[in-house]
C-alpha cells in the first residue's frame, strides 16, 4: 500500500502525465507508458506480424512504447507464436516496427525474455523441456496450437550453462539496438525465469546463483551488467512483479529480497528505469502487504509504476515523487490513442477479449481513434 498524501510535495494546475520526462537517454514527450502486451500474432520464424509496425504505429503517441516480450533464444520461448530476437529475419522484422513507431514521433524498446519453466515441449525445439533454475513444475497453463495446457516439466539449468544464458542476453540486446530500438527492458517479472531464480519457492539451487538473498539476485545482477556493458546502462531497463501471483510463484520474504535486487541494480550505475508491477497484473494492486516505497527509494534513476492506475492516482504518484511515469497495458489493446482519451478525459473502449491472443487484424490494429 502506497500512501500519496505524505509523499505530495507540489501540485500543478497542468496534469504531470502529459509533461515531458528523460529516462536514462530516453526524452520522452509525455509519461504515459504502453506496457508489454503479449498477442500471440508472429509469423514463421518467430518474425514479427507484418501487422505489427501498424499496431505499434497507432500507439506511438505513448511517452514511450515497450514492446511485447520477446524471446533472446529458441529455448526461451513458452507461448505459442510469440517473437523473437536472435536471427536476421526477426531483426530485419523488428526494423519495420521500429522505423514506423519513428516515423509518427514516438519511442519504444524491446523486452527481453525468457519464460523458463513456463513453457510446453510443442512450442521448444526437438527434444528440449523447458528450463528453470531449479526442477519444479510451475503452476499454470501456457498458449500451444491446442489451445491452453499445462506447462511441461522443466529440468535445471546446469551451472556451466549460465554463461551461455547471459550471453543470449548481451547478444539479443545488441540485436534490439540494430533493428532500431531506443532501448531494452530486462524481464525479470510475472514468473518467467529471471523471477524464478529470485524467489525461494522455484530457486532450491546450492550454487552460487541459489540459497541466500544475495546468490539468488546474482543472475539479474550479471544479466543486466552484460546487457549495460553491450548496448549503454542509459538504453537498459528492469521490470520486476515482487508480489504478483502467477505460476505458483512465492518467496518467503519477498521484501528484503526485492530491496536487495534493486539496490544491486542500482549499483550499476544509470540505468534507464525500473518498472515495477504492484500487485496482481490486472488485479487488486494490495493483494499483499507490500512496501513498495521503500523499495523505490533504493533507486537512484527513474521510476516506472504499473498496475490498475487510473488518472487520478498516476498524477498522485508522479506529483509525489514516488514515480516518473505510470506503464498502462490492456487499456492499450483498444485505445491506441489512449494518451488523448487521458488528456480530454474521454472514455475508454473495452477490448474483446476473444482476439486477445493469435488471429490477424480484428482487435489487433482495427481499434479506432477518436474522432478528429
């Protein structure tokens, strides 16, 4: 629970959201975000839908876009049809969205990622299970071409095979930075396996990268450096989900662990955001105590909060101090001029839930604008 009234220092007349702000070497013109929405629409290949450079094109009045999660390797992959970017054809792909999202003024990054246990056999290549820092199924489903099934049995990552790990990551950045983007976001959030080998639930490990709070941050800690070292700390985003219940995720003192994985973040000195989903994605922001001032306040940079803001409580939080900018995700899917709607005050369209994930145009760019 987050209390603004103690936090507000200064209000303006003028809404916060709308004023420009600078997030690492990002200017944005506004601090409206569009989160990572994942929908299931890439072509063979793991290349990017020709329809996308549309979809995010529309959606370029956003202070700055995050791209859908996409895959570093072929192993990260958990989710029928999702993108990747580790081949030519798949940055030569992302060239398209980017240039266009440009082209109408605005700015995007990619996220980073990968699924680690979260994944089924159909959609990994021959012969392989799914990854995880530890041999414990997740709780959950996944999107196959069956439709919705339980996710396979995982087996551990092999120590000596973390370097390549980490590697996947320096290369799929330097590879978002060559097909245009303005930056990355490392996925360390909603269970996926950055998550996984924070928390104590789905880390059992012995090694270095398990056991205490300060092993199981070590591999967000070297992944984000690698990526720093690769493409600029300034270019370089995190999101993290300390308290978001997904995939049988839990830790038994997420607190002090999500405090010492920002802290290490911030030691690597001018990274462009943090990105932090408070509670349940899409749901209640206090599903669970959670301080996330004092979470904040081990960050030196800029702030992104997301879950569930309304206008009133983003200007709160930016007002305050507490954020820089507030991410939106589904209200995106069906207002690509949401920025607007927020500015006149205007309502919001509802999204159809049916063509959320896979399909072609309908509910992916034929969502309309308001009225010139």
């Amino acid at each position: 629970m987050i209390n603004f009234n103690w936090l507000l220092m200064s209000k303006s007349t003028e809404s916060p959201l709308f004023s420009p702000v600078r997030l690492g070497a990002l200017d944005l013109a506004n601090r409206v975000i569009m989160a990572p929405l994942t929908r299931n629409r890439a072509v063979a290949g793991q290349v990017p839908s020709p329809l996308a450079a549309e979809y995010y094109g529309q959606r370029a009045g956003a202070g700055l876009i995050v791209a859908e999660g996409t895959q570093i390797s072929p192993l990260g992959q958990g989710y029928l049809d999702t993108p990747d970017i580790h081949s030519k054809e798949q940055v030569e792909g992302w060239r398209a969205v980017t240039e266009e999202v440009h082209r109408r003024g605005g700015k995007i990054v990619l996220q980073l990622w990968h699924v680690g246990r979260v994944s089924h056999t159909s959609v990994l290549p021959p012969g392989e299970s799914p990854v995880a820092p530890s041999a414990i199924r997740a709780e959950g489903k996944t999107f196959t071409k069956n439709g919705f099934e339980d996710v396979s049995e995982p087996r551990a990552l092999a120590l000596d095979e973390i370097p390549a790990l980490i590697e996947d990551y320096r290369i799929a950045a330097r590879n978002a930075i060559d097909a245009g983007f303005d930056g990355v976001e490392v996925h360390a959030a909603n269970g996926y396996l950055l998550d996984q080998f924070l928390r104590d639930g789905s880390n059992k490990r012995t090694d270095a990268y398990g056991g205490d709070i300060e092993n199981r941050t070590r591999l967000l800690a070297e992944v984000v450096q690698a990526i720093a070292d690769e493409i600029g700390a300034e270019r370089t985003g995190v999101r993290l989900s300390p308290v978001t219940p997904v995939y049988g995720m839990h830790d038994s003192d997420p607190q002090p662990l999500f405090e010492r994985a920002v802290e290490r973040l911030n030691l690597i000195g001018g990274l462009a955001f943090v990105h932090v989903i408070e509670g349940a994605t899409g749901g209640p922001r206090d599903n669970v105590a959670f301080d996330y001032a004092a979470l904040r306040a081990k960050f030196d940079g800029a702030w992104i909060a997301n879950n569930s803001y309304d206008k009133a409580l983003s200007e709160k939080a930016i007002d305050s101090g507490y954020a820089d900018a507030i991410a939106y995700g589904r209200p995106y899917i069906a207002n690509p001029d949401l920025v607007r709607r927020l500015r006149e005050n205007a309502p919001l369209a509802d999204f159809d839930q049916a063509t959320m994930y896979g399909g072609g145009a309908e509910g992916y760019i034929d969502y309309p604008a308001l009225p010139n």
